[in-house]
C-alpha cells in the first residue's frame, strides 16, 4: 500500500496558524506557525540574522501580505517575527526542526 502525504496542518487546523492586524487596519492576516512553514522557506529563516532575511517568510513580492509588511518599520517587523515565534514555541534563533527534539 503506498503512504498518501497529508495535507499540511497549516491548512486543516485553524490553531496551526498565527494571526495578526497591521496598524491602522482591521484586517486579520493568518500565516502558517513557524514549524508548519515549506521547508523550502524554513532552511532560508533557519538561517536569517537581519530583517531583511525574514521577508520570504511573508510570500513573493508582489503579493498582498509581502507588500503590507515592507510598509513597516524594522522595529515592527522584528516585534512581529517575535510574537510569531512565541506563538509557534520557537525562540529566536532556534530552527522550526530543533523545536520538535
């Protein structure tokens, strides 16, 4: 019998995201958490030091959430990343795979 992949848990439980506002908005924005992030995307965070490096955990450039982000300051995008990887039980600097050890 051939194993079938599930689908991510980001996409069938709604607690495997983070939400989120912007200022000045009211608009909920839900990312997947950290440790249900593509491994494509996670190796480039894994081994992220400046905000900048953070940005492809926000999607292509061009697409709506990418575009609201690069709107912040580095302070708020920090902040952000912060919130983000308490919520997914990861510290900074620690990778989404040594959180599951």
């Amino acid at each position: 019998m051939t194993f079938a992949v599930p689908a991510p848990k980001s996409v069938t439980d709604p607690d495997a995201r983070f939400e989120f506002t912007m200022p000045g908005s009211k608009k909920k924005w839900a990312v997947p958490l950290l440790k249900y992030l593509p491994i494509e995307i996670a190796e480039k965070v894994v081994v992220a030091k400046q905000v900048r490096d953070w940005m492809p955990l926000f999607g292509p450039p061009e697409e709506p959430l990418a575009l609201a982000i690069r709107g912040l300051t580095t302070d708020q995008v920090s902040e952000l990343v912060k919130a983000w990887g308490e919520a997914s039980g990861i510290t900074v600097g620690e990778s989404a795979a040594s959180s599951n050890s």
